[in-house]
C-alpha cells in the first residue's frame, strides 16, 4: 500500500477502486485482483504496467540514446542496471 500514496492523477483514480475495496470489505469479500494487488508488489506492478504501459514503446526504442562515458554503456542500459 506503501507504493499506492506515490501515485497521482489518472493512476490515483485507477487505483482508488483497489483501495476502497481493501478499507470497506473483509479479506473474504474483497475481489481477488484486490487481494493479488495489496499481497504483492510485483502483482501491483504488472497491473500499473497492464494500465499505463508506453503506448509509444517501439519508436521510444529506436530514439538514440545518450551516451555516459561509462564503459561505452547507455545512458538507458546504466539506469535499468
């Protein structure tokens, strides 16, 4: 739930379903994608994922990246790192 206070905007109104459903229910009357959800942050992830995923991701990789001086690495391969 740690997680959930850092969303905002569209993604908090997406996630504010979840989090009503965890407050006003009992484990045994929430939804099981709630349950999934709050149990597990990489549950929690790939939903943020599945809802607001690129949607300009082919052409984002494609985009020259910069370069750090670091090894002859990407600036995108040093963060994914």
């Amino acid at each position: 739930m740690f997680a959930a206070t850092y969303l905002q905007s569209t993604a908090a109104q997406w996630f504010d379903p979840y989090l009503k459903d965890r407050l006003e229910r009992s484990p045994e009357q929430q939804r099981a994608e709630t349950t999934e959800t709050f149990n597990s942050f990489n549950a929690f992830l790939t939903h943020i994922k599945q809802n607001f995923r690129d949607l300009d991701e082919s052409s984002n990789k494609q985009q020259p990246s910069l370069e750090t001086g670091q090894n002859e690495r990407s600036w995108n391969t040093t963060i994914e790192d």
